[in-house]
C-alpha cells in the first residue's frame, strides 16, 4: 500500500482519537459518580475493548501508513487502557493503583510535550492532569480528589471528541495566533 496516501492517515487518526474521547468520556464520568448508578467500574468494558483493543489497533495501522505519532500515541494508550481494564477486578491496595496512575501520567506527559498540535496537546494535558489528580486520590485515599480527577478526564474526552471531529469534518484545529503583542496594528 502507498504510504503516501493521506486518506490512511486521517481515517486512522479520526478513529484512534474518537476510541479515545469515548473511553476518557466513560472513565472520567465514572469517576464523577454524576450520573446515579455509574461508577468508574462500569467503564472497564469501554476500556478494555474501545480503549484498548481498538486504539491498539488503530495505532498499528497508524504505524503501517507510516504515521509514527499517532501509531505510537495509540498502541501506548491501547496497551495501557486495557491493562487497567483486565487488572480492574484484581484487588490490589490503593497505593499500587495510586503508582499505576502515576505510570500513566509519565506517557500521558510524553504524549503531550510530543504532541504537534494544539488540541492533542489539550487532550493529553487534560489526561496528565485528570491522572496525577487520581492517583494523588488514591494516594490519600481522597474520594472528592478523584471526582475531581474524573472531570479533567471528562474535559480531554471533550476536546479528543473535538479533534475527531475537527478532522473528519475539516474544521479548524489550531488557535490562531496573533502577529504582534498587544496595542500592536498590522498595516496592509
């Protein structure tokens, strides 16, 4: 297959980005417990298949059409989502789940300082930040830490929805920047 067929990387790349807005949407609604009767056990199946099975996949077709950041960023996330879900039922102590978050928070801040636009940076800013806020939780054994936590995952769902679509419908994806500082008038 062509490698230079950017339909490939699209299509991969809107797939891959929406398996992981509905799984971060699942997991950090469970976490807020906003919705009566859902908690963050109920996203395991999310997890481990949408997060990690699909993701997975989508990140080694993304290596395959040669797009190393997203089949890297993908096969990563893929791979750790469906560790959390098959170890979801193991009964391990809160500290273990606290350092397994933290484990998390290091790929999720690799992928956001790797990240080439502005909206992947968001969304895995929004990660790194909803994962240290829960493992600190677990830490701490801090329920409302974690509600909190959950939010911040809800918001990089949010913005990871956003880039899927951004892409798929051609919208804009980047914040434009301005030319000059403040006071500052372009003449044409």
């Amino acid at each position: 297959m062509d490698k230079d067929v950017s339909a490939g990387n699209s299509t991969t790349t809107v797939v891959g980005l929406l398996a992981l807005a509905v799984t971060l949407l699942a997991f950090g609604l469970g976490y807020t417990e906003v919705i009566d009767g859902v908690t963050a056990a109920d996203a395991v199946s999310i997890a481990q298949y949408v997060g990690g099975v699909a993701l997975f996949v989508t990140g080694l077709l993304a290596l395959r059409h040669g797009d190393a950041v997203n089949g890297t960023t993908f096969s990563a996330l893929g791979a750790l989502w469906f560790t959390w879900a098959v170890s979801s039922d193991n009964q391990v102590s809160a500290n273990a789940a606290g350092l397994f978050l933290l484990l998390f928070a290091l790929v999720a801040l690799t992928l956001t300082v790797g990240a080439g636009d502005q909206l992947a940076k968001g969304t895995y800013g929004l990660f790194l930040v909803s994962l240290v806020l829960m493992a600190i939780a677990n830490f701490a054994d801090n329920d409302g830490l974690a509600k909190v936590g959950g939010w911040f995952a809800v918001a990089a769902g949010a913005v990871a929805w956003y880039a899927a679509t951004a892409v798929f419908a051609h919208w804009p994806s980047v914040v434009p920047r301005r030319a000059a500082g403040r006071g500052v008038t372009a003449t044409g």
